[in-house]
C-alpha cells in the first residue's frame, strides 16, 4: 500500500511538472478570416455567406465592416459606396434594393449578428468604418454599434476594431468591458494600455518598421494582430513572433499552417 502511494506521489509530481511545462508553450496564433472566408469560396466579401463559410471552416474570428446609412440603419459592407450606391447618403429604402453578387441584400448589423450567434466558436470582429460625413457620424455610428450588439445579445461574441482611435474609446466609455483594438498603427503599446484598449491591430509593414512594439505590447499584456497577411512566409514570421491573431483572406492557408 505504501509503495503505490509513493508511486501514486510520484506520478502526481510528474504530471504537475508537464502541465507546468505545457503551459510554458506559447498560445498557437489564431485565425481571422478578413470580410468572412470569400476568397476561395467564391461568396460577396461581408456577405452572410462569407461569415457561414468561416464559422464552417473553424475560423477563431470572422472579420466584417459596418457603415451608418442617412436614417441611421447599420449596414455591413467594405467600401463606403455599393453598387454605385453611396451608403452614408442614401435611406433604408434605397439599400433594400442593393443585391450581392451571390443574391443576398446588403446585409443590415443586425442580420449578420443574428447569423453569426447562432453558433459560438467562431467571434464576431465588428470593423467600425471611419465616416466620410466627419467625427459626429462616425461616433453615432459608434453609439449604434454598442446598442445594436447589446440588443442582439451578442456581447460576449463581439470584438471591436477601428481605425479612427476616438470610435475605440467611444466604444470602451460605452462598454468598459469590450475588447477594442486599434488599426491605423500610430498608437505605440503604452499608449495602447493607456487607454484601456485590449490591443493593436496594425498593417504587417507598420511590425516590421517598429519591431520592438512586439515584446512592448506582450510585456504590457496587449494582444496583437495583423493584417492583410496572404503570403505564407509572412504568416510564419508573425507565428514565430508570436502574435495572438492573423487576419487573412486565405484562412484556410493559415489554418493548415497553425494546425500543423
Ligand atoms: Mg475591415
């Protein structure tokens, strides 16, 4: 009996050593699928059918941009004009007639959290599209977006990014406990940290001018990001820098590289 307590003892000690050294690896880099998964699935980008192909594929994030139309309906598209159609300066009337390629309408907010939330795995990574009518609209944008989120109650399943660094803190003054990040890359780590944002989010060029903000951000606990990464070989230099997300068009690519 004292003998296979003292091998139970030990092997007890062994695996609280190898969980010790487990937990030393670092965390593998997370997939964001860039405007959904559309690239080799040959959907609308920000369309529906991009996002269901990226919850398909597993996809940690499914990535997608949101306007302000004039009677301040929220639609989910890259560009600020679709189909000749100004987004900002036309009614929920006009939009209704805007057909994607693959059939469906320009997706409202609110569709495309409907969407998304019937499932979990897969985040929500809600772009928040500097307006092109000033300040005003985009932070009414802003105020829109937290609303339309907390009425869908998709919280927990939302991140948000921006380029415009005052629609970042407009959303964390909104909902202190959001995950925010910013894009446009001018913001250093501490700066980041400063203002309560999770992380940076920045071009893969703005990494490779500033390389010592990476250690910055992990020594501050910011998460970083990155994006538009395609090229296989760049997705390994960010893996190896151990960053926490990749946004990408080629998920499936990147997929293939983190799984291995
Ligand atoms: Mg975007």
């Amino acid at each position: 009996m004292r003998i296979s307590l003292t091998k139970f003892l030990l092997s007890f000690g062994f695996l609280i050593v190898l969980q010790s050294f487990v937990s030393m690896k670092p965390a593998a880099t997370k997939v964001i699928a860039h405007r959904g998964a559309w690239k080799n699935t040959a959907v609308p980008q920000n369309s529906l059918a991009a996002l269901q192909h990226a919850i398909r594929l597993g996809c940690y994030g499914s990535e997608f941009d949101v306007h302000m139309s004039a009677d301040s309906g929220l639609y989910v598209s890259h560009d600020h004009v679709i189909q000749n159609v100004p987004i900002e300066k036309s009614t929920a009337r006009q939009l209704a007639a805007v057909k994607l390629p693959n059939g469906e309408p320009l997706p409202t907010l609110e569709a495309y959290l409907n969407a998304g939330k019937k499932q979990k795995k897969t985040r929500l990574i809600l772009e928040i599209k500097p307006s092109q009518l000033g300040k005003a609209h985009s932070l009414a944008l802003t105020q829109k977006c937290v609303e339309t989120v907390r009425q869908t109650g998709t919280r927990r399943l939302v991140d948000y990014i921006s380029f415009d660094y005052d629609v970042c803190k407009k959303v964390l003054a909104l909902d202190p406990k959001a995950s925010v990040a910013y894009l446009n890359g001018d913001k250093t780590p501490a700066e980041i940290k400063a203002d309560g944002l999770d992380g940076m989010d920045y071009n893969q060029n703005v990494y490779k001018r500033n390389e010592a903000w990476i250690p910055e951000a992990k020594q501050l606990n910011r998460s970083l990001n990155v994006w538009t990464v395609n090229d296989k070989a760049q997705m390994q230099w960010f893996m190896e820098r151990g960053f926490d997300f990749i946004t990408t068009d080629e998920p499936e690519v990147l997929l293939e590289l983190v799984r291995k």
